[in-house]
C-alpha cells in the first residue's frame, strides 16, 4: 500500500513515530539497496516493511525472519494477518501523513 504526501517525515523521524506508536511491536531499520526500510515486527510471522520513494511511503506485508521468510515466500501474501497487520500500518501512516 502506498502513502502520499507533500509533508512527509525523514527516515529517523519516522522510525521514532512507529516506535512510538506501536511501542509493544519490534520497530527496526534494515539497511537493504538500493533504499534502507524499517520493519515493524508484530510477531515472528508477521510484519511490516516500510520503504520510501520520492513523496511516497510505501507499506508492504513481509515475514520479519528471514529465514521464516524462505520457507513461507508467497503464502504470506494470502493470509488475512498479513494484510490485515499491513492495513494497521498504512492507516496509521495516512492520517498522520496525508
């Protein structure tokens, strides 16, 4: 899900927000390339991964353990948790963001 807005924060603002706002979640940055990303972790299944580009946010579902990860690939994408976890987040950043 994407994100738009003309005021949006920088990269350390926002993983301060998230911190904040989720403070039972695991809130981390993951310097990936070509864009660093935060995860916001609600369990070791379920997760967030928060990316920007140019004015945009964007907000992808993703299994935070990597190695979880390799084994799960494409069914993550169809449970409702995921997406239901990625929706928490995306509201949450459009009605501070937008």
């Amino acid at each position: 899900m994407i994100v738009q807005g003309t005021q949006l924060p920088n990269f350390n603002e926002l993983t301060e927000v998230l911190k904040s706002q989720f403070s039972n979640y695991s809130i981390y940055t993951f310097d990936s390339k070509p864009q660093k990303s935060i995860i916001v972790r609600k369990s070791a299944l379920i997760g967030a991964q928060i990316t920007f580009h140019d004015n945009e946010i964007i907000v992808d579902a993703c299994c935070p353990n990597i190695f979880i990860s390799a084994l799960i690939g494409l069914v993550s994408t169809i449970f409702p948790p995921y997406h239901q976890f990625e929706i928490k987040v995306t509201d949450f950043l459009k009605k501070t963001y937008n």
